[in-house]
C-alpha cells in the first residue's frame, strides 16, 4: 500500500482544519423517504473523549470523503424527518457528483460544487448527529460482517483480508489494511496470487472503536483509487495546492 502513487492537493488534513460550517449556509432540500440512512442518536460520542482520537482523526482525515458545497465553501444542508439539518457527505466521489447534478438544478444561483472533507471530520459530525455519511460500496449479502456492525447508515463499511496483514515493527501487532472501496481490496488480495482468500467486512465505528479501546489494535485505512483519481484530475484542472499526502492511514492503538 506504501507504493502506491500519493495525491498532491492542499492535504486534507490541513484542508479539514480550516473548513469551518458557518450558521449561514445553503438552502435545505428534504431528504429522500427512500434512503436508507438515518442520523445517529450521538452515543457513540464518548470514544471522541479518548486521548488517542486527536492521532487518529489527523489519520482518518487523510481519506477523502465528498460534499456539495456551494462558492463560499458551505456544505449544501438536508432536512432530516422532524426538520434537523444534516450535511451530507458522500465516501463515493460518484455518488457527490450525481447529488451536485440535482443540486445545481434545485439552486442554480449557488454555484455549487464537489469539495473533500476528511473522513475523521465526517465520521464525528455524523456521530453526533450532524450529518450523514454514505457508503462507497454496499457489501454484497453474502460478505462476512465483523461482530457489531453493519453495511448501511453511519456505519460506512470498510473491507479487508486478514491474510495479507503485514508486520507492525518491534513491540506492535500486525497492521491490516482496510479499503473503503471492496473492488480494491480484491484487486489486492489477487495481487497477491491469493484469489481464494475471503474478504472480510468491518465498519468504520467498529475500526474506530477498537484502535481507541482494545491495546495493539492496528489498521491501515486505504481510500478508493477513484477517488485518488478525481482528486488529481482536479487538481490539474483547477489546481488544488501543490502539497502531498500519502494514499493511505496507519493507525495503532498503544502497544
């Protein structure tokens, strides 16, 4: 995973630290009956008290999630059932793009766009209810799911292979990589000329929280190839920053 081509564009953990969501944003369609997400009740809000969160939001917020957001930068707000705004954000970059098409119809005079937010920023504002985040990839029915979670909702589901877990150095546990997208972790699981292993599925909340509570815990959070792509793309195109982050997370817990 440490090969692979890094992304240049004002890093999105540097990006997420001066995002701000001002009180004045932009208009609020109502959410569609039909989706299948809904926002969370911010229970799971006490694992932001951990004194390892700080570490491993600046290593979520190295994966790029998506918002429509219009030319001041404000994410486009949804009105939930019982009227409570949510951004939303999108961890398919596709999915963005289809919601900026019916956006830019709804609102014309807003000049919206597709921008990144790290996925640690979007992850907690979803947390506490704030916002939704979509998956990139629903795993198919017959995906083995990891104890505690789910494919759908806030809990966006990561995929890995436990079989190609590398060495976490001296006095650490294995790492193993978690891809947000499912067709890359295959591709690099028969990189491996291991085409019979099982993939496995594990949520992001679960991921989360087992590198805050459980000693040893350690995964590399790989983002989707598509996603690097369209970042690049635009960054030649309209010239996102100059700086490089590299194309995928480590996280430990304390050994």
């Amino acid at each position: 995973m440490g090969g692979r081509r890094g992304f240049a564009f004002a890093s999105l953990a540097a990006l997420v630290a001066g995002l701000r969501f001002p009180s004045t944003r932009a208009p609020r369609p109502r959410l569609d009956a039909s989706r299948s997400e809904e926002p969370t009740d911010g229970s799971k809000t006490a694992l932001f008290e951990s004194p390892q969160w700080p570490a491993l939001l600046s290593s979520l917020n190295r994966l790029p999630s998506f918002t429509v957001a219009n030319e001041r930068g404000q994410p486009l707000e949804y009105e939930a059932p019982g009227g409570t705004p949510l951004a939303m954000f999108y961890a398919d970059v596709q999915a963005a793009q289809a919601e900026l098409v019916d956006a830019r119809k709804m609102y014309p005079e807003l000049d919206c766009g597709v921008i990144p937010v790290g996925v640690g920023t979007a992850f907690r504002l979803a947390s506490e209810g704030k916002a939704l985040l979509s998956e990139y990839e629903r795993p198919p029915p017959s995906t083995e799911m990891a104890a505690g979670s789910s494919p759908v909702g806030q809990q966006l589901p990561l995929f890995g292979c436990l079989e190609i877990s590398r060495d976490g150095g001296p006095g650490r546990g294995p790492i193993l990589p978690l891809f947000m997208s499912r067709s890359d972790a295959l591709a690099a699981v028969r990189a491996g000329a291991a085409d019979d292993l099982d993939v496995m599925c594990l949520s992001l909340d679960r991921a989360v929280e087992l590198l805050l509570t459980v000693e040893g815990t350690g995964f590399e959070f790989v983002p989707p190839s598509a996603s690097l792509d369209f970042i690049d793309a635009t960054i030649r195109s309209e010239g996102w920053g100059n700086s490089h982050a590299p194309s995928s997370a480590s996280a430990a817990g304390d050994a």
